[in-house]
C-alpha cells in the first residue's frame, strides 16, 4: 500500500502527473491516495515515490 504524508506534502501535483490511477489533489491543496485505490500500479507509484521532490510519499 501506499500513503502520503500531508505535512510534508507541498502540494506540487507531481505524483499526480505521473500516477493519476492512484493519486489526487485534495481541495486542501495537498495529495491524497484516492479513496478508490485497491492496490497495484506498482510502476507508477515508484515514480511518484522518486518525482516527489519533499519525499511525502511511503510505500508499506
Ligand atoms: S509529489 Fe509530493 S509534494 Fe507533490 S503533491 Fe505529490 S505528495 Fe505532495
């Protein structure tokens, strides 16, 4: 699984230009893990784990 950290999220929109399966910008101006997200997209979240540029994103 996966999970964004909201207090080191700045809200860039990287994770998701690179991985909109998983991620999404909250109205908050922060990044989520979609409500939806069941898993997989294992590629594309490796990316967003690299791109994001304060490291907000952990994979478990
Ligand atoms: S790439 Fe990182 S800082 Fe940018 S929106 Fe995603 S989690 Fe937040």
């Amino acid at each position: 699984m996966v999970s964004v950290d909201k207090e080191k999220c700045i809200g860039c929109g990287a994770c998701v230009a690179v991985c909109s399966e998983v991620f999404e910008l909250t109205s908050e101006g922060k990044a989520k893990v979609k409500d939806s997200y069941a898993g997989g997209n294992e590629e594309c979240i490796d990316q967003a784990v690299s791109i994001c540029p304060v490291q907000a994103i952990k994979k478990f």
